[in-house]
C-alpha cells in the first residue's frame, strides 16, 4: 500500500487536473462570444483555454509543466491587462481564472514537494 504522501501527491496531482480542466471547458464556452478577429482576442482566447493542454505536459516531465503553468499564470496576467481600457494592472485573483488557475498550481506544488520528499525524480 502506497504511503500518506504518495497518496497525498496522486491526490493533489488529480485535483490539479479536474481544477485545470474545468477552467479549459469554462474557457472554451467563453472563447464561443469573443471571436477571432484580433490578434488581442487570439492572445485572450490562449489565456482561457491553455491550462489543461499545459497540465498534460507533466505526462512527460512534472518540472516542466510546473514551470510552464507559472509561466502561463504570469503570461494570463499580463493579458488580462492589456485588454482593459485603458491599459492597467489589475490583480491576478481578480476573477474565476486566475483563481482556479493559481489553485492549481499551488496543487501541482505541493504534489511535486510530496513526491521529492518522498525520494521520487520529477519525472
């Protein structure tokens, strides 16, 4: 029987997938209103729908997609900016996917923690 952190990890590794996923299914319903037209509502259609597509990269190498998804989280950010008019920073956790998008990473953190201390690679 596996011990309370590898349990602890699968189960923070399944939360983190079921949280991206929600977000990528919210995310593709939204991108039905807002179109194609622009390259700023391409870029905004990318922010909505990419965490789970990401997520699937740690099938390959977890240190990677972990990376990947602060990386997105920072990217989603700044996009998220530059839409509003005028241009302005706006908090990250200001709306349902940059919440669930940091939710989820901090998931997938905590399960990458768990499987290091455990002795498990990354991968």
């Amino acid at each position: 029987m596996p011990s309370t952190r590898v349990q602890v990890a699968q189960s923070c590794y399944i939360l983190a997938g079921i949280i991206f996923l929600a977000e990528t299914v919210f995310g593709c319903i939204a991108v039905l209103g807002i179109g194609f037209d622009s390259m700023q509502d391409i870029l905004l259609d990318l922010s909505l729908t990419m965490a789970f597509p990401i997520f699937l990269i740690s099938f390959l190498n977890r240190a990677v997609a972990l990376a990947a998804l602060w990386i997105f989280f920072v990217a989603q950010w700044i996009d998220m900016c530059l839409i509003s008019r005028p241009p302005t920073l706006l908090n990250p956790l200001d709306g349902f996917h940059g919440d669930a998008l940091l939710v989820g990473i901090v998931l997938f953190s905590a399960a990458q923690v768990f499987h290091r201390r455990r002795g498990v690679s990354a991968t």
